[in-house]
C-alpha cells in the first residue's frame, strides 16, 4: 500500500506553495521529497480548476479588467530550437480577468498569447458574468474581435494605451520603463471613461509573480513543463478566490461575489478539491 501524506502535512504543503515558496524550498522545510510535493500540488490543482469551473458563474460583476502576465515553460522563447514544440515550451502567457470591486478572478486561461487564446479567455469569461459589463484592456489588438466575438453588444468595452519614455536597455536594468502619459478610448458602447483602467489587473500580476514562485522574476525558478504551470496558476487563484483575505475588502473574493459565505481555511480548500 502507498504511503499517503498526513493530513497536517498536506496543508502545510499547500500553504507554502501558494505564498509563494519553491517546490525545494518545501522539501526541505517538510521532509518530503520534492515528486511527492510536485504530485499533491497537481491534484489538488485539479481540483482547484474544477472548483473555479463550477462555482465561479453567475457573477454579478459590473467592471472588468483584463490583462496577460508572460512566463515560461522549459526555455525562453529565444531559446527555443526547431526539435522543441513551441505549444509546450517557451513563453506562456497567463490571461487574467479581475472584477476591481470584489477583486475577483473570474477567468484566467494559461497559453500562448494568440488571437485564438484570446477568443477562448473572452468565451469563458462572457459565460461567468450575469450582467452587463463595462470591460477594460490594453491595447492588445486581439481584445478587439475577442471581446465583440464573446459579448457582442453586452458589453462597454475601453481601451488604455499607455506611452513610455524612451531608455536605453541594457546591462543593469531591471525595473520597467517609465509611463510618460496614457491615453483612454471607447472602443464601443458607453464605457464610463474615469474606470478605464488597468491599473487593479496589473497589481494581480505582482500578486502571483509573489505567490506563484515559478513565475517570480529575475531568478531560476520555472516550470519545466507546461502542465506544472497551469497547475501552480490553478492552485494560486482557488486560493486566491476563496482563501486569502483581501487588504482592502477585509474578506475574500469569493465571499465578495456571494459564492462562499465566508473565508475557507486551506484544510477546507483540500476537503473541496481531494
């Protein structure tokens, strides 16, 4: 008979994940071998994908801003050779929808960043929503017929254009370039102009890169396969959704969008997803 993780160890397991702490780092912190940890964070990710599947729908959500936050499978897209498949490997790109309300992620989809990513993200997010939306983006030209596809004219949809300033890469630069202006639009619709924005969905970029080690920048941490990313995204945002109080509306966004009465611990999370 297999040995099976006790219960206690499990949960101090998946919390460590989920704030952020690498797959060795945990193995050293617990004792147990680094498969067995790689094995638990996949099937309760599983079950993670399933519990955002089912719960997260009807959504009263008004506004919603949607950005991609870029990793990697493998290598770098540079990297990559003609032997490697570029569907598995090489920049991976995670679609993020967020309510900046009740700082709910509704939908998010891992994958290369192409017109037909963009289609399934918007398909997916249109069928959580239970009302009229006003929709944010960057100007990302795939949101355009993605989100005119998906919402049709239930939707105000904006778009945000930021302009940089002009500096010179190289050696030593870490930090972003600098926003010199940006410049709002109504794509259609009747968007109200002062929430076209976003600025919530970028700061949920610095929430996972924090939370999710394999996409923490300027380090080694990566997925060496694709499936162990979408599994670490999953099992970040069911946490995120339904277990981490949020600073600014002292609950969880799970509670927030009226699908959970009340903050889950993360034994709770495992009880509902293993």
């Amino acid at each position: 008979m297999a040995n099976v993780l006790k219960r206690e160890k499990q949960e101090a397991i998946i919390a460590a994940l989920v704030e952020g702490t690498s797959i060795r780092s945990v193995e050293r912190m617990t004792g147990v071998h680094r498969d067995t940890i790689m094995r638990l964070m996949v099937r309760v990710a599983d079950g993670c994908r399933w519990l955002m599947d089912t719960e997260m729908r009807d959504l009263p959500c008004e506004r919603i801003q949607v950005d991609e936050i870029w990793g990697y499978v493998g290598k770098k897209q540079r990297h990559l050779t003609e032997d490697d498949d570029v569907r598995e490997k090489g920049d991976m790109w995670t679609w993020v929808a967020l309510d900046p309300d009740s700082k709910a992620i509704p939908a998010y989809l891992v994958g290369k960043r192409t017109w037909a990513n963009a289609e399934t993200f918007m398909d997916d997010l249109a069928d959580r929503l239970s009302y009229r939306v006003q929709i944010s983006a960057d100007a990302l030209e795939a949101y355009v017929g993605a989100i005119d596809k998906a919402f049709g004219p239930n939707a105000d949809f904006g778009q945000i254009v930021k302009v940089y300033e002009a500096e010179p890469i190289g050696p030593g630069r870490y930090s972003p370039p600098k926003v010199s202006h940006s410049e709002r639009y109504a794509v259609w619709g009747d968007p109200d102009p002062d929430h076209i924005s976003t600025s919530h969905v970028e700061r949920q970029n610095l929430t996972m890169r924090m939370s999710i080690r394999r996409l923490t920048r300027l380090t080694n941490a990566f997925s060496k396969k694709r499936e162990n990313l979408e599994a670490a995204v999953d099992l970040h945002f069911a946490h995120y959704n339904f277990v981490r109080r949020h600073g600014t509306i002292k609950t969880t966004p799970a509670v927030a969008v009226g699908v959970a009465d009340r903050p889950w611990t993360v034994g709770e999370l495992l009880d509902a997803t293993t």
